[in-house]
C-alpha cells in the first residue's frame, strides 16, 4: 500500500488498477517484447508470428503503447527502448529471472482468499533448491540494478574499511558500494547456490573485486527471518542482517578484496 483510500473514487481507482498489470503479464506470457525485437511490425504479421488472433493482439498493443512499452508509428508498433532491452530476451540486459518471478506472483495473489482462509502459505517451492534458489538470486539482482547505485551514493563510507552484508544475495548492494568505494573490503554471506550467482556477477563488475572464499548457511534457517539493515556511522561496517530464531551453525561468506 503507497497511498491510503479516503474515497469512493480512491476505492475504484486502486481496485481496477490491475488491468494495466494484467495486460504488462499477458504480454510477458506471449514473449510479445521479444517476438517484436527491433523490428517494426504490422498488427497481422505480428499476430501470425506471435500466434494470436490479429483483433486481440490489437487490443493488446495498443494498451501497452498508451503505457509506452509499445511505440505506434501509423499502422505498426515497434518496441520502446525499455521492451526492446530488458523485457526483450534476446537483448544482453534482459531481465527474464525477475520478469518470470513476478509473473509467477500474479497466480499466486489470485490464491489469497485460500490463504486467508486456510491461514496456510501458498509457496510450493523449497527455498533451499538450489535451482529456485540460483532463479530467485538472479531475480533479486535484476530487481536492484538501479537501486544499489543510488543507495551507494547517499551512504558515505569513505572512512570504513570493511562491509558485511549478510543475506545479501546476489552481492548487488556489496558491489555497488565497492564500486563507489576502492579502498572498500566486502564479504557477501549467504546460501551457497545464492554465492555461486554472487560469484558470477563480481566477475563481471566494474568493481573488480575477486571473491576468496564461499560457504553456506545452516539449512532451515530461512524461516521467520527478520531483515533490517544497519548503517553504523563510525563502525566501518554495513550490515544488511537477519534475525533468526536459530543460530546458523555454518555461515556462508564470499569476500572482495580491493
């Protein structure tokens, strides 16, 4: 919740306002921003190589060019900067863990009356795959891509040395904080299948920083976690740490050293 609903008017807005969501996860289901690519298409050709009918993929256009995912030149539609990159996965910044999550949401919250009722999670998958957790880690890194940098440039670190951040993932926020910070050492703690996609990304960063060492959490420690992230003004730490009601008997670390 963003906003509170005082009004009959608020109450509609906020209660018909999964229609744009809907047609956002249609056509992410169709592959429609990958099938467009940088082409320009008209309404019939795209419809034969999406395989849908011409009239509702017209709806469904031109919904998503009233939202500027779509740009419609004449007749055609060819894809804005954003469906042609990330949405689109032939493009090298497609962001398709996270776009797959987010769909996978949309059945899920259609769950919430069995929920309520039930008073039972509908989550079905094991959090300790280490395949679901390999998705779910490059999901969370695409989801912050954005907002490291920008939480990294209003934490002054330049007097600390060292930054730990436990549970973090995908080391997203480390690298981020490492890049804006040379002098910075930083360990990412976290599960091991969520490391090895730590692993994978510091390779890649413009940080630089190689990764001495891994190891995993204790299993089942997931559970009723409580996140809270900490910056200590004269401690040269940055914590991003879980409460638990057990104590891991393995702590899993991957540490950059500048």
């Amino acid at each position: 919740m963003t906003r509170q609903i005082a009004t009959f008017d608020d109450f509609r807005t906020t209660i018909t306002a999964y229609r744009l969501s809907r047609v956002l996860i249609a056509s992410l289901e169709l592959n429609l921003f990958t099938t467009i690519g940088m082409k320009t298409w008209t309404i019939p050709d795209l419809a034969r190589a999406a395989k849908v009918s011409e009239r509702g993929l017209a709806i469904l256009c031109r919904n998503l060019a009233m939202a500027g995912l779509l740009k419609k030149i004449g007749e055609t539609y060819r894809n804005s900067r954003l469906g042609a990159t990330a949405l689109n996965a032939q493009h090298h910044a497609y962001r398709g863990d996270y776009l797959r999550l987010i769909t996978s949401h949309w059945s899920d919250w259609g769950r919430l009356l069995e929920s309520v009722k039930t008073g039972l999670p509908l989550d079905h998958d094991e959090p300790d795959d280490p395949a679901h957790r390999r998705q779910f880690t490059w999901a969370m890194h695409h989801r912050t891509l954005e907002t490291a940098p920008k939480l990294a440039a209003q934490v002054d670190l330049r007097g600390a040395r060292t930054l730990l951040d436990l549970g973090g993932g995908p080391g997203t926020y480390a690298m981020a904080f490492l890049a804006k910070n040379p002098k910075l050492r930083a360990t990412v703690c976290d599960r091991p299948a969520a490391l090895a996609v730590a692993k994978e990304i510091a390779a890649t960063h413009k940080a630089r920083a190689p990764l001495l060492s891994a190891a995993g959490f204790a299993h089942g420690i997931h559970s009723r976690l409580l996140r809270c992230h900490l910056v200590l003004e004269r401690a040269p730490y940055l914590f991003a740490a879980r409460q638990s009601s057990g104590v891991p008997a393995r702590l899993g670390c991957v540490e950059s050293r500048r």
